[in-house]
C-alpha cells in the first residue's frame, strides 16, 4: 500500500522568502502525485500534480514540484512566499491499480511572518 | 458552477443523535468521495461513488455510518447513533473522472462535534 510522509509539521517563513516543503512517498511503482492546499475554513484545493514526464511541474499561484525518483521525493517550492500563502499543505500519492484512492500526508502548516 | 457544496458547514451535536450531512457535487461529475479529517489520523477516504453506484465502503470507521447517493446531484453521509469519537471535519468531493485523472473538487467541509 502507498503512504506519504511530510516531515515537517509546521514551517514558518517571512514574506518574500523561498518556500520548500518536503514529501516523501511510499509505493512499489510509478506513484501519481499530488499537493493540495487547504486554507482555514476552506476545502483542498489541487496546486499540481504529476503523472509522467518532466520531473518539474508547475503549479498554480507559482508553486512548483520536483519528482525524485531516487529520493522517493516530491518536494514543493516557491520562490517568494505571500502573506495570502499561510495555509495548510497536503501531499497526496495515489496508487495506479487504485485510481480512486489518494493517501495524503498528515500535513505541513506554513505561517507566513511579515 | 458554484463548487461541492456541503451542508450544514457546522454541527454540534449529542452523542447517541443521528447525524446526517449533505452534499451536492458539480454537475456533471461522475464520482463522489467523502472524507474525513482529524488531528489525529489526517484525511481519511470513507467511500466513494461512481455514477451514484458506491464502490468502496472499505473506509467506513463502522456501521454507525452509511452514505447514500439517490441521485447525480445529492449524497448524504449518516452516523447513527452518533460518538464523541466522530468529532471531525467531513469533506465532500468530487471529480469528472477517477481523481488521477483530473483532479477531485472539495467542498468546504462540515464540522461536526459530537459532545
């Protein structure tokens, strides 16, 4: 069965500093991968997914995502962070033989600091 | 569209009521996933839907729950009698195709607390 470890629980950046957060994956094949972001009081909102192809895949609200296979790794980055990017962040693998199934990770909450 | 739509956004409940939370997916979406989170054990899949068939009840904590899809556009998701132990934020989903296909839409969840 898949699983999803983010090891960090809570991060804390200043506004305008880079942003990484770690994900790392669980699962015997090509994973299907995902990140969502959950703001407070709001659903999961998808920023990107990976399939297949190239390795770095764009987001939305300039997140990106790098797909590691040798590090069972994928990691989410953006350059400069915003206040309006404080929220809760989930990564999500899902398995090919369970296209209906995601495993998210437990979550990693990031607070922006002006 | 205006999104997954959920009802109510919060509830407070007794412990050994009946609780019941509703769910419009988007039109036209063929699956309905309904989740659970919690501090403790993260989001958790409960069931889902394809065409308003379920398909896999297998994250279903116990038969105090049950969901139902009578048709395209309402689900309703049923803990009876309800524990404290439910307390949780349910989400309600949705997706044109399987999710790692296209990406699934969340509803913005209800709160249920159970005292």
């Amino acid at each position: 069965a898949q699983s999803v470890t983010q090891p960090d629980i809570h991060i804390t950046v200043s506004e305008g500093a880079s942003l990484e957060l770690r994900c790392n994956y669980s699962y015997g094949a090509t994973p299907y991968l995902f990140w969502y972001v959950q703001s407070p009081g709001q659903g999961l909102q998808l920023l990107l997914k990976y399939f297949s192809g190239d390795t770095l895949v764009q987001g939305i609200k300039g997140f990106e995502a790098e797909f590691k296979r040798s590090q069972s790794s994928f990691n989410l980055r953006k350059p400069s962070v915003h206040w309006s990017d404080a929220a809760e962040y989930f990564c999500a693998v899902g398995a090919w033989s369970n296209d209906y199934k995601l495993s998210f990770g437990a979550g990693t909450t990031v607070t922006v600091r002006a | 569209d205006a999104g997954v739509i959920q009802s109510p956004r919060h509830e407070v409940t007794e412990m050994g009521q009946e609780v019941t939370l509703r769910c419009k997916p988007i039109s036209g979406h063929d699956y309905l996933f309904w989740y659970r989170q919690t501090m403790m054990r993260g989001l958790e899949l409960l069931i889902y839907f394809n065409n308003n068939v379920p398909i896999d009840d297998s994250g279903m904590p116990e038969d105090r729950f049950s969901a139902k899809m009578p048709n395209a556009s309402f689900s309703t998701l049923k803990i009876q009698p309800s524990e404290p132990r439910d307390s949780a934020v349910y989400f309600c989903a949705s997706s044109p195709r399987g999710v790692l296909n296209t990406e699934a839409f969340f509803g913005q969840g209800t709160r249920l607390t159970v005292v």
